[in-house]
C-alpha cells in the first residue's frame, strides 16, 4: 500500500462508478484505495485472503434477497 512495500492491506476492487458496480483493474482500485484511505492494513498476505473471504461472504449474505426480506421481518417483529 505504500512506496516500499512495506504494508499490506485490503482493499474493494468492484466500485460504484456513476451508480453501477464495476469491476476496476487491480492497478486502478490501489491507487483509488490510496487516494480515498479506503484500505484496511493487514500482517500478512493470508490475513488478508482470510479477511477479504470473511467480508465477501458477509457483502453476498446481504446482497441476498431471502437475507433482505428475513432482515426486515424481523425488525417488524421487535416493535
């Protein structure tokens, strides 16, 4: 993430782009992730395949409908 490759981190490489999620090349989502301060800093390469899995399996369970639709009748049902 920086100069000399001495930290490591996360970073998303789908973006919303004028309303639509794209898919950025690898070299375009570093240097976005380093402009915004979008990234998350990591000790090692498996912690952030281990971490980047966890948070793309967490981002598909709420993209789901069914996940949607369960979300929202439960918080119908706590009033």
């Amino acid at each position: 993430m920086d100069e000399n490759e001495s930290v490591i981190g996360l970073f998303p490489t789908v973006r919303l782009v004028d309303g639509n999620l794209k898919n950025l090349p690898l070299e375009q989502a570093l240097k976005m992730a380093i402009a915004k301060g979008d990234y998350v800093k990591v000790d090692s390469f498996d912690e952030g395949i281990a971490a980047s899995k966890a948070l793309s399996s967490q981002v598909a369970k709420e993209r789901r409908p069914e996940g949607y639709t369960a979300r929202w009748n439960k918080s119908r049902n706590k009033k």
